[in-house]
C-alpha cells in the first residue's frame, strides 16, 4: 500500500508514529494549512433554508400535518 501524500505538496508522508505533523509531511505544510483555514480559504457550503439536518422532510409520513 503507497504511503498518503501530503494535502498541500504532495510528497509522501510518513505514519503517524514517525511523523509529529501527521497528516502533513512537515511542519511548514501543517502551517500552510492551518493559514488558509484562519484566512477563510476553506469553505463549507452553506445550506439552505429548506435543509435542515435537524428536521424531517416536509412529504416524511412520520412528520405529522402540524409542522
């Protein structure tokens, strides 16, 4: 099985045990990632109104005509 490659340069990665910036390949790469999380790079899309992770479908049987 191929080592993991790095989310920022792509070289190899060394495991876990033998690699403090896991997943990353360096502390450099950790840092550049963690710049462009606190730099807003990185964006979750936003969800709709009508799609609520926290409420059944409107047509759901179980969620009853008072909703």
């Amino acid at each position: 099985m191929p080592s993991p490659q790095c989310p920022i340069c792509q070289k190899p990665v060394a495991p876990r045990a033998e690699n403090p910036s896991y997943p990353f390949c360096s502390r450099r790469c950790r840092a550049v990632d963690l710049g462009r999380w606190l730099g807003e790079e990185y964006r979750m899309p936003e969800q709709r109104g009508d799609e609520r992770e926290d409420e059944l479908p409107p047509d759901h049987p179980e969620r009853g005509s008072d909703a």
